[in-house]
C-alpha cells in the first residue's frame, strides 16, 4: 500500500539528498522498524494526539512497523469516521481487505455514502453562503465564509483547496486580529501538505499581526489603568485572557516553525524555535500539533547535533522551561546529562536504544541518521579535543564502535575540515596535525601570483579581443539590429565602411591605433 | 584578352611608381577582377612578376589560383607560394595582409583533406614571421598552423608561438573573424593537453569560453568539455565557477548543453567514489566517444585516483596499502603501489612505501621555503605577474588619453567644462 503517497503529498524530493552514512540504514522512503526492544505503544499517540495529525502519525506507524500495523490502521479508520476525509476512508478500507482484517463491529458500512453526501451537501451550502455573501459585501462575511470553506476543505483532506480558501480570505481581514486568524488558518493547511516554505513564511506573517497587536493593546490599555483604577474587572479579566491565548498562539507559531526548520535540516534553528515553547502551552492545548513528549526528543536531538556545549548548558540543562518537559521523559533527560556529563558511551547506548521510537516519529524520522550522525562527530570532536595523541582502540571503546568504523568516521571528519588531526593507522594512533604556517604562507604566496599572472594576461587578450572589436555573434540578424555594445559602436560603424569602401580601406589599420592612442 | 593586358600593365606600373595604396586598391577591387577571370593565363602572368619588387601582384596572382575552384598542381603551388614567403617585400605584402592569410587557409583545408599536414606546417610558419608585426599579435594564420601541427602530432613550430602572450590582434584589413580567434586558442589548448602542460591548457579552453558572445558557437561548447577535463586533470577541482567576464548567453548554452556530462563530473571528483565515477562515465561513454574525448576521460580517471590518495595524505600518517586500496576502490594492493610509485616519482605526494608491513606512509612536503632557489623562484613569479600588471597600465594609459574616450566620456558627463578623467 502507498498510504505514504498521501501523507507525504508533497515536498518528499528533498529526502533525495544523499547522506553520505554507510555504516546505518536511514529511515527515508519505506522502511521497517522493528519495536521489540522498546516499549513503544499506540496509546501514546492515540491519548496524546487528536485531529489529523492523529490519523497521519498512525498511518505512519502502520506503514513503518509490521507488527502494530493492524491494530494501527484500525485506529485510524476509527478516527477518520469523525471527518469527511473519504479519500483516505478508501485507502484504508482497502488495505484492511487486503490484509483480510475483520472490521470492527461498529464499522458502519454506509458510512462513506453519508459523508459523501454530507460533504457535497455542506460544500454546497458554504458556497451558496458565500456567494450570498459577496452580493452582500459584508466584508467581515465574506471572511468567514471563506474560512468556513477552508477549514471544510481541510476537513475532507482537500489541503490544497484549504489553503486556496483561507488566502483568499485575505483581502477582506480588516483588524490584525484576523490577519492572525488567516495566518493560523495557511499554516495549518500548509503544515499537512509539508509545503515547508509557506509554513515559515506565514509563520513570520502571523508574528508581525502578534507584534502590532501587542502594541496596540498596550496603548490602549495601559492609559485606561492608570487614569481609571476603578475599571470593571471583567475587562481585566478578558484583556488577560486575550494575553494569555496569544502567548498560546506564539508558542505555537514556534512548534510549527521549529518542524518546518527541522523538515528543511535547519536544526539549530528548530532547537531555537523548540526551545520558546513554553511547557504549559504545549502540554495543555496542543493535542492536534504535538506532545510534550514528541516535543522533547525534538529539542534532544536538534540541540545536541547543533548546539556547542556552553549553549546546551544554558539553553537546555539550567533551563526551567525545558526541565518540566524532560520530566516527562526521563530516558530524554538521561541523554542530555549523560551527553553533558561526557560520558559518551552510556549516552549513545541510550540512544541508540530509543533510535526505533524516533524512526516512527513522521517529522523526525528521515533526519534521525543526518542527526545521530552529528551527534556521533560532535563527541568524536569534542573528545579528541583537549588530547594531542589519542589511542584510538580507547575512543571506540568509549564510543561504542568498532575501531574500523571509527576510523571512517575519523577520515570524514578530518576530510571535511571538523578535526585537524592525522591518523597512524598502524599504532592505531590519532595525531593532532601540526600546520607549519610558514610552508602555507609561501605556498600560498606562490599560487596566489601564478593566478593573478593568469588573470592579468587573460585580461590582456581581452582588452585585444575588444580593441580589434570581435565578438561571437550571429551574422543572420542584419548589422542593424544588433545590439551593439556601446563601448565598440564606432569601431563597428568603421570596420564595416572598411569593409565596402576601398577607399578606406588601408586607413584601417592606422585610423585605429590612433583611436586608441593619441598621437 | 586585351583588357588583361591593359590591367597587367597598370598594376606593374603602379608597382615601379610605389604607388602600394593605389595599387592595393586596384588588386582588391572586385569589379576590377581581371586575374581571376583570366586564370588560365595565370602561369604566364605570374612568370612576369619578379620578386621582391612585384610582391603584391604576386600575392594577388597566388590568391587568384587559390580562389578558382581547384589548383592544378598543389605540390607546385606549394613551392610557388613558399618562395614567395621567402623572398617577397614584407613591406608591400602589409598592404594585402588578408590574401596571405586567406591563401593559407585554403592549402590548410587542402592539406588536411590530403592528409599531409606535414608539408605545410613550415609554409605557415614562417607565413606568420612575415606577417606579424611583433611577438605578441595574433594572425588567423596561427589558428591554421596549430591545426597543422595537432593533425601531424609535430608541436614544436607550434609551441614557440603558444608560448607567447598574445596581447594584440592584426586585423587583416578588417578580415580577421573572429573564428580564427577561436580556433586558434582551442587548439593552442589542445595542444598543450597533447604536451600535458594543464595549466596552460585550461588557460586557453577558458580562453575561448570568455571571448564576447552574443550568439553561442560550437567551437565554445567543445572548448568548454575539454576545459572541464583539462582542468580536471590539471588537478584544480576546487570549483567550476568561469570568470565573471564570461558572456551570459555561453554561461546558459554551457549550462543546458553540458551540465549533465561535463560540470557535474566535478561533483564526482570532489564527493564521489571511482566506483561512481566509472558508473558515471560509462553511462555517457557513448557522448564523450562521440566528443572524441575519451582520451582525455581516460587520463581523468588517473586523475582522479590521485586526487583520492593525495587526499588520504592529508588524513593519514600510516596507511596500510591494502586498507589505501580499498579507500581508494582499486582492484588489488598492487595497483595502489603502482600509482603510489608513481605519484612519488612525479613529486605530486610525499611518502615511501614499507615493504615488510604493507604500510605506506606520508611525510609532509620536504621544501621548507627556506633554499635560495625556491625564494628566486618566489621572486621570478612575482616579477612576472609585476611584467604583466605593467604591460595592463600601458594600456590603461593608452586608453585614457584616447580620444574617443575622452571625447565619450565628456559627453556621457553633464558638466562639460569639467572631464571627470584625466587624473
């Protein structure tokens, strides 16, 4: 089955780019993950998700692990009969057939000719409302029936359709309130089609609307509670609830961001984006985005791969906001610690332990090699660091490895200019490599004149090459036509006299050294 | 008949008078194309024109045979023209650069086609002495002399004037196209491949890249496949980027007719494994053979082997040969010692090989820039690309103080009274 086709409908081209890992399977394209090390469970995802994001992450898991596939498709079909989405209800009914599953008792089996109906049915009415509307031109109506039509769009799966209608929603948002509205509305959208760039650049829309907001409601209010003391305090109390949803909604605005990064392999910047959600936000209203749970291996890996270790120390470890999460995952928060503490092996025995839950994961899955693999050079790096020599049979001890597949890894990163350090393959002795800045110098000095000598000559033939005004060009278009650059127009005019009148024709040569010098 | 006379008689006369513009006129004007008409008289006419004091009715007399549809006897003409070179006046022959060039053009179509490039190559070269006015100019001769010599494997005529600079070019009374141009630094690049002297050769391919185009020619496509491979082997795979200078419309022809053969091969060389490489050639083997390139693909792969193991040099202390071999992809330790051997021959690593553990290892580079020799040789580069810089002022200079350029540039500016050049 191809549910893959689906839930990766778009943007699954730049997967394609080869990480250059030969010792690990990637988890791009179909794969199979076995989970009988861990104690993975559907449950987490099926207590902790809902919406959408729920039935892709099961489909995920049905397409990537054997032995939950049933009981995962299952759950989905269940969960899908709470939308309209009928294109996947197929797929799914299909695969069951196919894999001779017994449906469950409260399958309904007119359920898809309902929702058919429905669907049309509403899709009908929404456009009529909308039509009404726009006879009307109630600006504010017009709005929302163009959301309306969105979010049933989204709720069909008709993504594309979605995001078509909460654009146009766009010319009639009138506060920035609704500006954010719209924004929320594409992101959405655009977060399940995987359209990256849009999620982002809407992203930095929404917050700008969030920050004129902030300003505004800031001048209006504050002056109202300094003159005034004895304001009713249920406006107090909606002005903060205003202020609370709106931190919720910049938190979120980061969670999208921070995955959209994170499917484009910016993983610093994801961490960042990870880092500003605040736990409170994420654990109590962002059942349809992400778990706290998920959240944290996010910040884990991409902040481990990318962070330098003072960062990590001050973003990570001493940060409260971040310690409320890792509560929840303490095999996350042994990681982080076993990682700062620098005792590597244990750190990467631990991760390697959870690699399959992460290969289950839709958004983190195809970059948890690129990830573990930075992860791997950064302890390479940082352990070779304080040494001069170091034994190389020690290192693969302390790293879990072979002594072969430490060298690999040892001459890719010596390659690609992370270590300077030269290996003794016969001691099985890693050197830190002395550069003789002298020997640079000079031959840098060397090679620096021989390419300025050719720059210069080529420069020479160039200006002979203009001087005697050649150029290739074609000779079908009449001489009239050509563009003709300007610095040669008169050389061009004169070589083209010569050329017809005789009379002309030996001044040629002496008309036009005199052109180029006078005298 | 009469008419003929009539003209030979005038032309002769101008030649005693040293009226050479006149008479220059006279020769090419094509209403006044007497000899032409009359080229069964031409062995008879040519018998009356002594050298040196009748060059230039010589020279029209030779450019006459050549221009009729076939010569009779090459092997004379040949001779013929070789005496002419030998002992005309270089003064009147300045007058009619472009019959010169023209003859030698078609004996070099002729020769090629008979497939005996060897006889002509003294012709032409001593064909561009009389003509050039100094070292470094350019002739559409020269382009000829290099196919001669590239198609009869003979590079030395060749080389003496590959080696210099050009800094000008004659412009034959307004002839010179600029195919001559082209050709002659395409093969001038050839024939530096041929000699294994890269560098210069990817001097000269991107020579012919950068010329000014505003229409694609073939002979820049082909420059551009050598230039990659060239530069390839010359061992400068760091990037791909052409000059700045280079003419948009090459850059997008290049992109959309060679990228896929050519450009990404630097891809390969700088990420890729020789087993990828092989995959890679082999599935375009069929547009390099037809690019007649093979040759060069073949020295590329070589390359490209070496390219791996001065790697591993910037990686390794000690190596063993077989582990060398297996980073590398060749087939047996043997074959790793023999390129090793090589490499170390031609001073391109440093290393010496362990026999009794099958360990290779590297050194760092013995020269310490510390001798006299190498600080001479510094000193020698510099002043070289001192010489060139100089030679760049002069033109600079002659450019500022040109009228034309004044005259523009005063224009273009809105306050007259006040050139903004002149410094």
């Amino acid at each position: 089955m191809d549910l893959q086709n689906i839930v990766d409908s778009s943007g699954d081209t730049n997967n394609n780019t080869s990480v250059q890992n030969s010792t690990k399977s990637s988890y791009e394209g179909n794969y199979q993950v076995n989970i009988s090390s861990t104690n993975f469970e559907l449950d987490t995802i099926t207590s902790t998700y809902t919406g959408l994001i729920r039935i892709y992450r099961l489909l995920y898991v049905a397409d990537h692990c054997l032995s939950l596939r049933n009981e995962a498709l299952l759950a989905s079909l269940k969960y899908i009969q709470e939308t309209h989405f009928i294109s996947l209800y197929k797929q799914i009914v299909d695969e069951l057939k196919k894999q001779n599953v017994p449906l469950s008792n409260d399958f309904d089996p007119s359920w898809l000719e309902k929702t058919q109906r429905n669907y049309t049915h509403k899709l009908e009415k929404l456009d009529n409302d909308l039509r009404h509307f726009r006879t009307n031109s109630i600006k504010d109506s017009i709005r929302r029936g163009h959301d309306d039509l969105g979010d049933h769009y989204l709720d069909a799966g008709d993504f594309f359709n979605a995001v078509r209608c909460y654009v146009r929603s766009r010319d009639y948002c009138v506060t920035p309130r609704h500006i954010i509205t719209m924004c929320m509305n594409v992101i959405k959208a655009s977060f399940y089609m995987q359209n990256w760039p849009n999620v982002l650049s809407y992203v930095t829309k929404a917050e700008q609307a969030v920050e004129s907001l902030e300003s505004t409601t800031k001048s209006t209010t504050t002056p109202a509670a300094t003159t005034s003391s004895t304001r009713n305090p249920m406006d107090v109390a909606t002005v903060n609830s205003l202020m609370a949803s709106d931190a919720i909604l910049i938190s979120r605005l980061k969670v999208y961001a921070g995955i959209a990064e994170l499917a484009t392999k910016r993983y610093k910047l994801a961490a960042r984006h990870f880092l500003g959600v605040t736990f409170d936000h994420c654990s109590n209203h962002f059942q349809d985005l992400i778990s706290p749970q998920t959240l944290v291996q996010y910040i884990c890996l991409c902040s481990l791969a990318a962070f330098e270790r003072p960062e990590l120390h001050r973003l990570i470890i001493t940060s409260p906001n971040v310690k409320q999460y890792l509560e929840l995952e303490p095999s996350i928060r042994d990681i982080l610690h076993k990682f700062y503490e620098t005792s590597y092996s244990s750190c990467l025995a631990l991760m390697s332990q959870l690699e399959p839950t992460f290969a289950l994961d839709q958004y983190l899955a195809p970059h948890v090699c690129t990830l573990y693999y930075e992860i791997r050079h950064r302890i390479i790096i940082t352990y070779f660091l304080p040494y001069k020599n170091a034994c190389m049979t020690t290192m693969a001890n302390q790293l879990n490895t072979t002594i072969d597949i430490l060298e690999d890894e040892l001459v890719h990163l010596i390659r690609s200019g992370k270590i300077k350090a030269r290996i003794d393959s016969k001691n099985k002795i890693l050197y830190v490599a002395d550069t003789d800045q002298r020997w640079y110098a000079y031959q840098h000095a060397l090679t620096i004149t021989k390419q300025s000598e050719k720059i210069t000559r080529a420069l020479l033939l160039r200006s002979a090459i203009i001087k005697t005004n050649l150029s290739v060009r074609d000779d079908s278009i009449p001489p009239s036509n050509r563009p003709s650059n300007n610095n040669n127009n008169m050389n061009i005019s004169r070589r083209q006299f010569s050329t017809n009148m005789i009379g002309n024709m030996i001044m040629d040569e002496g008309d036009l050294s005199d052109d180029a010098a006078m005298n | 008949m009469a008419l003929l006379d009539q003209f030979v008689g005038n032309i002769r006369q101008l030649s005693i008078e040293g009226k050479y513009c006149d008479l220059a006129q006279t020769l090419t004007n094509p209403n006044l194309d007497h000899l032409n008409k009359n080229i069964q008289h031409i062995d008879s006419i040519i018998a009356t024109f002594t050298l040196p004091e009748y060059s230039m009715c010589m020279l029209a007399a030779l450019h006459a045979i050549v221009k009729a549809p076939s010569i009779p006897d090459i092997d004379l003409y040949l001779t013929q023209f070789d005496t002419f070179i030998q002992t005309c006046s270089t003064e009147q022959v300045h007058y009619i650069p472009q019959y010169l060039c023209e003859i030698c053009h078609v004996i070099t179509e002729r020769l090629r086609k008979d497939n005996r490039a060897r006889v002509g190559v003294p012709i032409l070269y001593r064909a561009i002495e009389l003509l050039r006015r100094e070292p470094g100019q350019l002739l559409s001769i020269h382009s000829d002399l290099y196919q001669l010599c590239l198609l009869c494997q003979w590079f030395e005529p060749a080389l003496t004037y590959l080696d210099i600079d050009i800094i000008d070019i004659h412009r034959e009374n307004g002839r010179f196209d600029v195919k001559y141009l082209l050709l002659a630094y395409y093969y001038g690049g050839m024939i530096y491949a041929c000699v294994k002297q890269f560098d210069r050769a990817t001097n000269f391919f991107e020579n012919v890249i950068t010329v000014p185009a505003t229409a694609t020619s073939a002979i820049v496509i082909e420059a551009y496949k050598k230039y990659v491979l060239v530069k390839l082997i010359s061992g400068s795979i760091g990037n791909i980027q052409l000059p700045t200078f280079t003419s948009r419309n090459v850059q997008q022809a290049i992109k959309s007719l060679c990228n896929a053969q050519y450009t990404e091969l630097f891809n390969i060389f700088n990420n890729g494994t020789l087993t990828q490489f092989d995959e890679f050639v082999n599935h375009h083997r069929e547009q390099y053979a037809r690019d007649r390139n093979l040759g060069l693909i073949k020295q590329t792969r070589n390359a490209f082997i070496c390219n791996s193991i001065q790697q591993l040099t910037k990686t390794f202390l000690t190596v063993s040969l077989k582990d060398l071999a297996n980073r590398v992809q060749l087939q047996s330790h043997n074959e790793a010692e023999r390129y090793l051997i090589d490499m170390i021959e031609n001073g391109q690593i440093f290393a010496s090989i362990n026999k009794k553990d099958g360990m290779v290892i590297f050194h760092g580079s013995p020269e310490k820039f510390d001798a006299n020799n190498m600080l001479s040789k510094l000193q020698d580069e510099t002043e070289k690309r001192m010489q060139a810089e100089k030679q760049l002022r002069e033109l600079e200079k002659q450019i500022s103080l040109s009228k034309a350029y004044i005259q523009r540039t005063q224009q273009s500016s809105p306050y007259h009274d006040r050139p903004k050049i002149l410094n």
